[in-house]
C-alpha cells in the first residue's frame, strides 16, 4: 500500500505553520535571532528562478544565511521594509524529518530615501509560489530551504534592494609538498552601494 504522502499529525501541522510564520515574521521584523533560532544547521538556496545561476546552494551554512538574508545589499537595508504575506498552503511529506511546504506568497517592498523611512522613494511587490524546505532537528521542524517561482512582479522591484556582492568560495592553498588545492572558505556576502534616490513616489503616513 502506497504512503500518503499529506499525512502529518496535528502537532507536526502547529510546529510548520509557526515555523512558516515566523520565517515571514522574521525577516519583516528583522529579527534575526528569531530567524536563527527557526532554520536548520544547513539550508538548500535555490533562487535561479528569481536571479541567475549563481544563487544556487544546495547546502548552505546557517550562519552564511544568516549573514546574506541579514546584510544590507539584502533584507538587512534599513531603507527598506517588507511584509512577506503567506496565502494558501499544503504540506508534502517527504519521510519522517523532512516536509515539503508549498505556500502562496505576496511580498510587499517598499524602499526609502533615508534610514529615517519618512518619505517612499521606491514600491515592489513579488507574487510568488514558494516551495519551502522544512527538516526536523532534535524534535523540533526547522526551516531549511527555499525555492520561489515568481509569478509576476510589479512597480519597481528590480530597484528595491542595493544586491550582493558574491564571494570567491574557493581559495587556494599551497601544501608543503608544492601543490595547489582548492579549499572551500567562508561566504561573506559584501552590500552593493546604495542606488540613487529616484523620483519620490509619497510620504510615509
């Protein structure tokens, strides 16, 4: 007889849905040691669909998500403010720790001329369907994964965030017999400058 694959029990239900709330929660607040305390010791970062190919890791450190969702080319930008609004959603299970969740997301952007956020200079907002990865560490479903399909963007979006500057993950070394290998590093994502203020677009009541 086949696994039905939507069979989660109630408990499991309550813990994803406060984990997919306090993902969306947290990045709005920017909340990043609420953030922390949600996600898994590593994270699969699939973003090809929204940027390019670079935005691919499989298995991302926390801390090296931590430090690029958190940086100011990123969510981190103090001139920018979001409201990441879930709708429907269902849950595929995919074995005993690990869920697939698939949500209906709109995300609000609004960027500002100043850290100050008084007057608007900038609106995006992103309809999307994520594809969310969830994965339970010590008996407790963590957040471990995104994937989003955009459907369609509008306004300004393109313009709302200042980007990242992607690292070199590999360095190389020299051993003592002489040869060069390839060593994986530390990511350190590094803020773009800030674009130039365009056309104001309204104060912010």
């Amino acid at each position: 007889m086949a696994t039905n694959n939507l069979s989660i029990s109630f408990e499991d239900y309550l813990q994803l849905e406060k984990c997919a709330f306090n993902w969306g929660d947290s990045y709005d607040a920017k909340d990043w040691d609420r953030l922390r305390a949600i996600i898994a010791p590593t994270l699969r970062i699939d973003y090809r669909l929204v940027m390019d190919d670079r935005w691919f890791w499989p298995e991302m450190q926390a801390d090296d998500f931590l430090a690029m969702v958190s940086s100011e080319g990123f969510l981190g930008d103090p001139c920018v403010k979001t409201q990441h609004l879930l709708g429907a959603h269902w849950w595929e299970r995919v074995s005993e720790t690990e869920v697939i969740g698939h949500h209906q997301l709109r995300a609000a952007h609004l960027r500002y001329t100043d850290a100050t956020r008084s007057t608007v200079s900038r609106r995006g907002h992103g309809h999307a369907t994520n594809t969310h990865y969830y994965r339970k560490v010590d008996g407790q479903w963590k957040f471990a994964g995104i994937r989003p399909l955009v459907r369609w963007n509008e306004w300004d979006f393109e313009h709302i965030f200042r980007g990242l500057e992607f690292p070199d993950e590999t360095a190389t070394t020299t051993s003592s017999s002489g040869e060069d290998k390839q060593q994986k590093q530390k990511l350190q994502f590094k803020a773009l400058p800030a674009p130039e203020v365009g056309d104001v677009v309204e104060e912010a009541v």
